[in-house]
C-alpha cells in the first residue's frame, strides 16, 4: 500500500499534533518540547468585536512601512518602528526566542528582515478588531547579508507572511506575532529543502491597490465556533464532523504550495494523512476573533511524529509542536476558503 504524502500545508498540522503515545502501544503522555512559545500566554485572550480608535486604524500600515524604511548612519534599519511600540513590547516568530521590550522586538525584526536590502512591503488586507490586526503582507527584496545560517546571496527574494498585532487605544503596538514559512524563502535563496525547489515567488505588483479592509462587527455571528469545530474532530479523529465544517468546493492555500488543494476530497485525504502520520493529535487555540465573513485562529498542533512529514524528516521518539494562523472566508455556515500561514522550520530548528 503506497504511504500518503502530506502537503507542507498539512504538514503544518500533522507535525503537530499527539502528545502522547507511540504507534504500538500507549505510553504516558510525553513532557511537552521544551518551545519558547510565551507570546500565546503574554497576549490577551480573545480580541473584541468592536472597531479601532482613530490612532489605531493605520497602525498596520505604518508598521509595514517602517519595517520597509531604509537604514542610513543617521537612522538604522527600523528606527522609525520604534515609536510604534510600547516599551514593554513584545514580538514571538515560531522557532525563535520571544522578544520583550522595545529594543527586543527591534533586535527581532532585525534578525527577521534585516539581512534584506531595498525591502518592500506590501499589504494586501488587514482585518480589525478593536484590539488587535492581523495583516496580510508581501516583503520583496535582496539578500545582502547572511540570514538564518545563509550567507549572503545577494539573490532577490519575496517573502509572503502574516503579523497579528495587539495594539493600545494610543496607537502603539504592545504584542506582535510574525509568520513566515522560513523553508520557503531559503529555498528562493538556494539553501532550502529539495522539495521547495522551484516554488513560485509570490508577485508584488509594481503598483499595488489598497489594502481591503475588514472591520470587526459588533453585530456579526461568530464564525470562531466553525473553525473551533474543525480542529476538535481533526484531534478526536471524527472525520465527519470534520468534513461537515467545509464546503463541497473548499480551498486551502498553503504557503509551502504553488496552488490551493480544492474540494473535499482533498481535505479528507489531508485529515486521514494526518491522522496516520500523527500516534495522537492534540489541538490548542491559542486565539480567535472574527472580522466580517473572516475568522481568524491562531492555534498550536503537537504530537510524537511517526513519520516524514512534508520536507521535514522523521525525529523518533521526539514531541514536536507547531504553530498556525488560519485565515478562514466563511460561506453559508462553513469554511469555504482557508489561507495557512506557519513555519514548519521551527520542527527542526533555524
């Protein structure tokens, strides 16, 4: 019988998920992997349903443009980020120390994006509640100093990810979590996996529109409870009640992949992959809130691996964990459209 391969997206999830027993036998429950992940305990719980302050409401795009801001003698690189954040600030990215303070998640976004030249950044939407945004983001730019074990290059990259940002009534920013697929951009630069070779960079328009704008409603219905549904049965196995959650014509977009799988049949496969792949699932929301049609999760998958997983190969008799935003568009009650933004490098490490 042909083993299932398990896209990067789904990759994503299975890495993630059993947090106890081995294929043959059940065991105690495993200690957790010793993952530096205190920005899901730092940030708030659910964000709320109202709409940001005046201060707030450009505060996602002047965060992408002080990222993309050019370092001189007299200003260095992000310098103009500084006055977006509060000084106890405090910035996590899947795979790396949590930063605190304001110099930290200076220092942080340094290590993320410092090493490109001519930076862009693009926002291609952003959704709001009255405490936190989540946007949508393209950086583009050259490679002209060594970055997460890579020497310099001085290769073009473009780089699609996401950032959830918690912000205070006075226009700064207090917490910040960046998602990248690491893997991905150093496959563009030559050094990353064999099976992201070839991966097509994400465009970035010369002209780019306005960002689309989603605001959270007081008045709306909670799309959470569906997204929430389907990571239950994903982790109690209930394939059904899984498969009940989408539409007949749902889409994932992945970013470790050139296209969306499409329909049913492709997250049925994905959910048996996983569970195959994964001795026992063990799915955490960490953060949900819901902008319009949107609802935004951002959840941690863990589990002992039993397989290769995607480009990651097999760990034995090793926890892992992983963390994910989902982007979920809802139609009529369930999950049509889903965009995953993860860092499965943080399975392996930098």
């Amino acid at each position: 019988m042909k083993s299932i391969e398990i896209p990067m997206a789904a990759a994503t999830l299975v890495l993630l998920a059993c947090s106890l027993a081995c294929s043959t036998e059940t065991v105690a429950r495993p200690p957790p992997p010793p993952v530096n992940w205190q920005a899901f305990n730092h940030a708030p719980a659910d964000a709320g349903l109202a709409t940001p302050t005046a201060k707030e409401s450009t505060l996602a795009q002047d965060y992408l443009a002080a990222l993309a801001s050019p370092a001189s003698p007299a200003s260095p690189a992000f310098d103009q980020l500084a006055p977006l954040l509060d000084a106890d600030a405090h910035l996590s990215f899947p795979g790396m120390d949590d930063a605190h303070d304001r110099d930290g998640v200076l220092r942080a976004h340094a290590t993320l994006f410092g090493a490109f030249e001519q930076r862009r950044f693009v926002a291609s939407r952003i959704w709001r509640t009255a405490s936190e945004q989540t946007v949508e983001w393209t950086m583009s730019g050259a490679q002209n100093s060594a970055w997460m074990g890579v020497p310099r290059t001085h290769k073009p990259i473009a780089i699609k990810g996401v950032t959830l940002l918690w912000t205070n009534d006075d226009g700064t920013i207090a917490d910040a979590h960046v998602y990248f697929d690491v893997a991905v951009a150093k496959a563009m630069l030559g050094a990353g996996p064999k099976e992201l070779t070839g991966l097509p960079a994400p465009a970035v328009p010369p002209l780019p529109p306005p960002p689309q704008i989603v605001d959270a409603s007081p008045l709306g219905p909670d799309q959470t409870a569906v997204v929430r549904a389907a990571l239950d049965a994903l982790e109690n196995g209930d394939e059904s009640a899984f498969d009940a959650q989408m539409t007949d014509d749902v889409e994932v977009h992945a970013l470790d992949r050139a296209s969306a799988t499409i329909g049913k049949d492709a997250q049925a496969a994905y959910f048996k992959a996983l569970r195959k792949a994964i001795a026992q699932l063990d799915a955490t929301v960490e953060n949900a809130w819901t902008a319009g049609a949107f609802a935004i999760v951002e959840y941690s998958l863990a589990g002992e691996q039993l397989g290769p997983i995607g480009w990651v190969p097999l760990q034995r008799d090793r926890v892992v964990k992983e963390h994910v935003v989902d982007v979920d568009e809802m139609r009529d009650g369930k999950i049509a459209r889903v965009w995953r933004f993860a860092n499965p490098n943080e399975l392996v490490g930098p």
